[in-house]
C-alpha cells in the first residue's frame, strides 16, 4: 500500500489493533525493508561502504561509507534475527561481501576498504561503527559470522580489536569497545584484552550513575536522549544475547526505572523531547522502550510500548524524515542545519535503526499482539520531578504537549571552562518540549533568562541543581548559573542568577533572583517561540517592558517563529517572576494568577482557585499549598 510522502509501501492501517497509530509489527518490518533497500543503492561494488549522497562530516567521505555500512547494518540485525533468519532481501549475502571487502586491506585508499579505528581524537568515528558492526553481528551470527571462511573472520577480528586497543571519547564511547569484546567473546574469541574492556566500561558505567534511572552521558552533568539509545541499550542488550544473568540483574531494574519517567518525555503526536544533542537520529529515542519489552525490563504494559513506539515511528514517516529517494535525512522532520553536529554526515541519521530492536520480540509476543493502549502524555496532567537529573516534565492532555523544564542537563565536561563561544541552544535553554525546538543561534534564544551589560546578553552554561521535587498536580526545579558574555569581559565578578520553575497544569511560573548585577544591567526573559501555537509570558513581578521578537530561521518544528519577551533595569540583588504557557487552547494565563506578593525575601503567588505557591531563596524553599493547608 502507498503511503503519501514516504516513498516506500507500508500495509493498511489496523486500526483494531492499534486504535492510535494503525501500525503493527509488519508496519515495522515494511519500514525497515524500505529503509535497507533505497540505502543499498548508493553502495560500493563490494558492499563495504555505502556513500549515501549528502555533506560529509568532518570525519570525511570514508568514515561516513563505514556509517552507512554499520549503521544500517545494525536495522538488518534486528530484522534478521527478529524473523528467525528469514532474509527474502538477501541482506546477509550484502553484508558478508561488505565486511570481507572492507577489512582486506583496512586503511587503504580505494573503492572498498574501511577506515582503521584509532583514538577518537585522530580518527575516532569508526570506533563508534565498529560496535555497530559487532553488534550486527551479534544479532545475524548464526546466519553470517558462523559461514565465513576462517581468513575472513581472522581479518574482521583484527579490525574491530582496534576499538579495543584506543581511546575512546569520556563518554558512552566506552560501550563500543564494549559491544566489540561482547561479540568477540561469544564467538569464541575472547581474552584478556576483550576482558579488560568489559570491565572498564563496566567500572565507569558505575560512576555515570546517577539513580533513578538516569546515568550522564560521562563526567559532568550530560543528560540526553543517549540514556536511552546508548547507556541502558548497550549493556542490557548484551546481557540479552548472551544470556548474562548478573548483569541483567544490574542493568535491567535501572532501565525499567528510566523508563518511568522517560516514557512521558513523547507528546500524544508521538514526538520525542526535541533536547541534547544527535537528535536527527529520531525515532531512535524509542530504543530504551523496545529493549525494555523485549527483555521484560519495562513498567510498561505491552500495549502502551507499541503505542510509544510505533508513534514515533509513525510521526517522523508522516512529516517527511524521509526523502523522495528513500533516505533518512539530516534533520527532524525533514532537513534542519540546526539540529545537526559537526559529526553529523549522511549516514548518522540511520542510528535511527536502534528502533528496530523491537524487532526481537516475536510476532506472537504481547508487543505486538495486545491492543495499544494510550501513551503517558495521554491521561490526565502530569507534572513529573526527575531529580537525579535535575528534570522536570510537564505534560497536558487537551493538547498533548508535553515540556521538559532543564535544571541539570548541560553537557559541559569537568575539566572545561564556561565559554560562551560553546553555547549549545540544545542544552543552555530553560525548557523544551515536543512541539517546539529551540531558535538557532544567531537569532533570539528562547526559553532563555540573560543578564544584558552594555548591550551584551549572556549565555547560560555550567549549571549548578538546587534541587527538584512535586506534589499532587504540581512540581518544581531550581538550579543555578553564572553569566558568561560572547564579547567584552567574559564573566562579571559576583554575578550569577538563580532560577526556579513551578509547574501547574499548564502553567509555568518562572521565578529568577539576580545576585551581583552592576551598574547599567538589563534582564531580558524569554518564552516559547512558534507562530502556530499559543505562546504567552506574562510579566507577575518585577519587569517594567514586554514585547514579541521574530526569530525568522525558525525551529525544527516551523520556518519562521516569534518569541515573548520581558525585559527590566537589575542592579544588585533583585526577584522576578513571571507566568508562562505553551498551549493549543487561548485562555490567557495571566487569568490563572490573583496576587503576587514579596516580603522578607520570599515571593508568593496566589492562585485565583485558591492555590498559593511560595518561593524563597537563602535557603531555597518551594512550597504549594491549597488555601493556607499544605498539598497532599
């Protein structure tokens, strides 16, 4: 059956079975088919790059063939093995023939061979192939690897153990030498060296650790969708096929309490969060929900993860991910520079392929099998504290919209300094949300609280938690943050700004206290920016100016957007408050607020349905409370 815009056949919907999304599992097989084949036409002679048309990364032409290869191979694996070996494409036969042209003569300039895997700072993104390659054959060992002649497993060996033998980057890079000696071992083939990178991916993935579900992406405060797509997919994966009960019995009780939280992070549309980085790799944000059925790990009824991730799926086909020739594009709904990394080439956007994992439970698993049932964001309103993280979430049923308040995630390593050169629009914003994506760089930033000296705005960084918690209906975050300046002196001496969220239903109070302003110091806020959805933000305390700012290079989500905006003199230490919404209904926020008061350094809000919020800082204290009696 054809599909409108997605250049490849998908059966008809089953809407009996799946009342949200009409896919089933053969929805699934369709799209994965589809995906494999336009890919493989832009493959070498042998097989062993595939040079999908597009700008290259800056790892070069190479590298991104290798990706091709890898990454695809990776949707062929879960397609493969999910079917029992069933390969109508002859899919196996292609990756064979690519991985014994690739590996003859490795590092070697001409039509087939791969790239060597070095330390990540010379040559590093085939390291991050390399696990895919591994676990590709993980998945399809029964079917490939076990019919290769012993010369062209001995040359495969030899160039995945280069991931064994370098350095990968501080972060879940570790997981790929991982991957690598996992497959290495199961085939017979391990050692010391494949033992040692075990461990030591094991030893940091306990540092990353944070609880409750969530570990940083490395050192420092980074966290993103690679929660999902990488730090609970790889181990519990591998504890998966192979059958390690230990470490299934570590790594799975964590992954079923990320997703606890994490599966309220997708709107009713089925979009992911739009936040961190890598994010044209889509409906890869669904890995941790697959894996998590699969293998049991999950607190999800089998009908809200097919809901989960089939809406995914479902929502980047129907909104042009895919190009008329077949290709994932770099982008989020369809091209988008702005979303893209300096490492982002053709290929990466098949990371997408991790979806695919689903794959592996079989079509007579309760996956695939129960009836769909509605997703987190579709019942009542939720307003969720993820403090490990420093998050906070806030979802509303009319619309569907789901927000995702940042007082944690800030993607800056320990050893760096606060450079405002590195601002990142992925991590430094306030909020995200499915629905909107955050304004490039060189236009207005939304979301975004700035100290304004001489006519300089500052970015935001470091972030510091203060804490994060909720009640009945509501929830709060608090962080903290130094100024940094893009020009002029890069930091003020005693200037910093506290920031704290409350959310309620569909309302957002944002309260800011400066410290340390100088002379001549300006604040501006900033709110949601669209021009389809209704995004207001109004001024509770302490701001003299407001207007409305065009961003003309747009979001993910829209091509041209506005953004609210309150702006007012600081000097010294100062509070400001302020009520913000992002909603498809008009009723204006403003209505939800009868009286601010600020006494004795404490700021309160009084609902006018009778609901008081309290917000102090030295010591910070959040409170709510329904006429003057604390919430339950």
């Amino acid at each position: 059956m054809s599909t409108p815009g997605i250049p490849f056949a998908l059966p008809a919907e089953n809407r009996e079975l799946s009342p949200y999304t009409g896919y089933t599992r053969a929805h699934w097989e369709a799209a994965a088919d589809g995906l494999l084949e336009a890919a493989w036409r832009w493959a070498t002679p042998g097989g062993a790059l595939l040079d999908l048309p597009g700008r290259p990364s800056r790892s070069g032409v190479r590298s991104d063939g290798l990706e091709g290869y890898a990454r695809t191979f990776l949707a062929a694996g879960f397609r493969i093995a999910g079917a029992g070996g069933k390969d109508p494409q002859g899919l196996l036969e292609r990756y064979a023939s690519g991985l014994t042209a690739g590996t003859r003569t490795p590092g070697r300039d001409d039509t087939e061979s791969w790239p060597l895997v070095l330390d990540h700072q010379i040559q590093g993104q085939p390291m991050v192939e390399s696990a895919s390659v591994a676990l590709g054959l993980s998945l399809t060992r029964p079917w490939l690897w076990d019919r290769l002649d012993d010369s062209t497993q001995d040359r495969a060996e030899r160039w995945l153990r280069g991931a064994l033998t370098h350095i990968p980057a501080p972060n879940n890079w570790y997981l790929f030498p991982f991957t690598v000696a996992s497959f290495l071992e199961s085939a017979g083939r391990g050692d010391e060296v494949t033992a040692r990178a075990m461990d030591r991916a094991l030893e940091l993935m306990e540092t990353w650790y944070r609880g409750g579900g969530w570990y940083s992406d490395g050192d420092g405060q980074a966290y993103d969708h690679y929660n999902g797509w990488a730090l609970h997919l790889y181990p519990v994966l591998h504890a998966h096929l192979t059958g390690d009960t230990a470490l299934a019995a570590r790594f799975g009780p964590r992954l079923r309490e990320h997703l606890e939280g994490f599966s309220l992070l997708f709107g009713a549309d089925g979009a992911p969060i739009h936040f961190g980085r890598s994010l044209t790799y889509r409906f890869a944000a669904t890995a941790a929900v697959g894996a998590g059925a699969v293998t049991g790990n999950t607190p999800l009824s089998p009908g809200t993860s097919r809901r989960l991730i089939s809406g995914s799926l479902r929502y980047f086909l129907d909104r042009g991910a895919v190009t008329d020739q077949g290709l994932l594009s770099l982008g989020w709904h369809g091209p988008h520079p702005a979303t893209l990394q300096t490492y982002s080439g053709p290929a990466s956007p098949y990371w997408a392929s991790k979806a695919f994992v689903a794959l592996l439970a079989p079509d007579d698993a309760p996956l695939w099998t129960a009836t769909e049932e509605p997703s987190p964001s579709e019942g009542p309103d939720r307003v969720l504290a993820l403090p490990a993280p420093g998050l906070l979430v806030q979802s509303t049923a009319a619309d569907g919209i789901v927000r995702l308040h940042n007082h944690g995630s800030d993607h800056v390593r320990p050893h760096e300094g606060e450079s405002a050169a590195d601002n990142d629009p992925l991590y430094a914003r306030h909020a995200y949300s499915t629905h909107t994506g955050p304004t490039a760089p060189a236009n207005v930033a939304d979301n975004h609280v700035a100290v304004e000296i001489g006519g300089v705005g500052s970015v935001r960084r470091r972030i510091h938690p203060l804490g994060a918690g909720h009640g009945d209906g509501w929830g709060w975050a608090a962080s903290w943050h130094r100024p940094v300046f893009p020009s002029g002196p890069p930091m003020v001496p005693g200037l910093r700004v506290e920031s704290v969220t409350v959310a309620r239903g569909r309302h957002e109070l944002r309260v800011h206290r400066v410290v340390g302003a100088p002379p001549g110091a300006r604040l501006t806020l900033t709110g949601w920016a669209t021009d389809t959805l209704l995004s207001e933000l109004t001024g509770l305390y302490g701001w003299s100016e407001e207007d409305r700012v065009r961003a003309p290079e747009g979001t993910a989500y829209e091509p041209w957007v506005r953004v609210p905006r309150l702006s007012a003199d600081v000097r010294g230490t100062a509070v400001f408050a302020a009520l913000a919404s992002l909603t498809a209904t008009e009723t204006p926020p403003a209505s939800a607020v009868a009286e601010v008061d600020v006494s004795e350094g404490e700021l309160e809000v009084r609902w006018v349905d009778g609901w008081v919020t309290s917000v102090a800082f030295s010591p910070l204290s959040v409170r709510g409370e329904e006429r003057g009696r604390p919430a339950k």
